[in-house]
C-alpha cells in the first residue's frame, strides 16, 4: 500500500501545469470525464479517461467538507491504490474571478447565438462549459463557507 493510505482511502495526485495541487490519502473523488461523471472510492477498477473542463471534488478529511476545485481538462488515471489527475489548469473557488467567468459565459453565449460563418461552433460551447464550470465551482465554495 502507498504511504499513508488504508483500506479505506486511495493515494489522491492532482497536478496542473502550474504544480502539485493536492497529494494525500483520499475516501472519494468526482469529477467530469469525457464519457460522463466518474465516481472513484477505494478499489475502483483500473482506468484512463480524459476529463472535461468541470467540477472535481474529493474528500480527504470525513470530518472536513469535501474540497472542489475547477479543472480545465486533461486526463485522469486509476490505479489500485492511486489516483492522478494530470490537468492543465486547476483552481480553488477562490482563485477565480467571477466577473471575468460571467463575462466569459455571456461571450460564449454570444459566439453560439451568432450564425455567421467566423465562429468556430465547438470552440465556443467548450468556452461555456469552462465559464459554467468556474462559475459552479465558485457556487459550491461560497456555501461550503456559510
């Protein structure tokens, strides 16, 4: 077994372009994979998938409420007693401008709604998905914190 990990957690990486996001023991993680959301608790069967931008949430602590974070995308690997998540961007609630994500989602918007031939459709709905997944992840922070 990885150090510091029971038959009750799994060893949890999350890394970003940036750094080390998190590494420690974890009893679960959520997060958005490109196929549909991916549960993953202790023992979970071996597995690679990209992730979507989106929510990703663990729990580390029973007695703390559950951590969530904002990933812009990349890969996840399941292992017995591992788990890495290789992202290329990954942000705590906090980290996150409001403004600059809402400003992003009506830009988004706006680019969909267009029927002009300059915008690139697919790029556009990845842009909304990333605004609204930033905008969740501030929703979910600011009730954690009340």
């Amino acid at each position: 077994m990885a150090i510091g990990v029971s038959e009750n957690t799994f060893d949890l990486q999350i890394v970003s372009a940036e750094g080390v996001i998190f590494s420690g023991p974890a009893h679960a993680l959520a997060i958005s994979g490109a196929d549909g959301e991916l549960g993953i608790r202790p023992g979970h069967s071996p597995l690679i998938s990209k992730i979507k931008p989106g929510v990703a949430s663990f729990v580390a602590d029973l007695k703390q409420p559950e951590e969530v974070l904002y990933v812009s995308g990349g890969l996840v690997e399941v292992q017995p007693e591992v788990v890495t998540v290789m992202a290329d961007t990954v942000l705590h609630g906090e980290e996150i401008d409001k403004a600059r994500a809402e400003s992003a989602r009506q830009m988004a918007l706006e680019n969909i709604n267009r029927h002009d031939g300059d915008i690139n459709f697919a790029q556009a709905q990845l842009e909304l998905a990333k605004a609204l997944a930033q905008l969740r992840v501030v929703e979910l922070t600011s009730q954690r914190r009340r």
